[in-house]
C-alpha cells in the first residue's frame, strides 16, 4: 500500500528505524522528512501528511515526534483525517476495526523499535469493520462541514 512518513526531530530516529522495516514489507513509501536531529515545528510534517491522505494521494501515513501527541492533534484538523496517538498494539487494532484510522501516530521516546513494529504491522492489516461503525465515521465526517452536517 501507499504510505506517506513524516516526522519531526523528536521521531527522527525511529522513523529512521522503522523505513527499512517498512519497505521489506513491500509498502510504497513516500518519506518527507524531517532528516536529521536539528529542532523543527511538528505541524509542518503533520499537515504535509493529513492533506497526502485526505487527498487520497496516500492510502494511509505515519507520523512521529516526540511523543506522538502534537503530531495527532495537527494532523486531525484536515477533514477526512482520523489520526490516532498510540502505544500499544490492541488500541492499534481497534482504532482500525472500530474507526477506520488512516494516520498513525507514534512517540519516538515512548517506543522502541520492536513495539513500534508490532504497532505497525497490527495497524496496516487490520480491516474496518463497517457496519454501525460506517455510520459513526461518517457522522464525524459530517460534523467537519462548513454547514454543520448530520451529527445524530
Ligand atoms: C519536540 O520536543 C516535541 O514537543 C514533539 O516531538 C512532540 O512530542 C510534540 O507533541
């Protein structure tokens, strides 16, 4: 699948990490930095990804910094973003099967490497469950229009 990467100096070295990994995997990856440790703004990586998927440009991305957080508060601005922050891999599952997540979120100094590519891999391949949860993404859709939308 197509999947677009950023990070800022905060996730630099597990990106890092976890590009090679991703690859062997056989994804296509589009990486768009940041490329090293020097000090950069995180929402200037979160934006670049949320509007990549929103746009269908990617199919899914990934983004780390520091903890994750900032990444998944920047990102989730963009209409048709589901950004999650997470940690372990049973949140990893249900924020596919329950909320169709596009965006992952990680924290560079929460995780190591093994843990992230559990995170990972349960991510990428776990389906959405549609059905009543179809409904619920869809209401969150809704409620980003300019008119309001259909909420109930
Ligand atoms: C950068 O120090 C740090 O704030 C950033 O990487 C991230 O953790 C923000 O949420």
């Amino acid at each position: 699948m197509k999947i677009i990467i950023g990070c800022d100096h905060g996730g630099y070295e597990l990106k890092e990490k976890i590009l090679p990994r991703l690859k062997a995997l056989n994804h296509e990856i589009e990486d768009i930095g940041t490329h090293s440790t020097e000090s950069v703004d995180y929402p200037t990586y979160a934006v670049q990804v949320a509007r990549a998927v929103a746009d269908g440009r990617a199919e899914r991305g990934i983004l780390v910094c520091g903890s994750g957080i900032g990444m998944c508060i920047a990102a989730n601005r963009t209409p048709g973003v589901r950004a999650v922050q997470i940690s372990e891999p049973f949140a990893a599952r249900m924020s596919r099967r329950h909320n169709d997540s596009n965006i992952l979120c990680l924290g560079g100094r929460f995780l190591g490497l093994d843990m992230a590519m559990e995170i990972l891999e349960t991510w990428l391949n776990e389906p959405f469950e549609g059905g009543r949860h179809q409904k619920r993404v869809q209401m969150i859709e809704a409620s980003s229009h300019p008119q309001g939308g259909e909420t109930t």
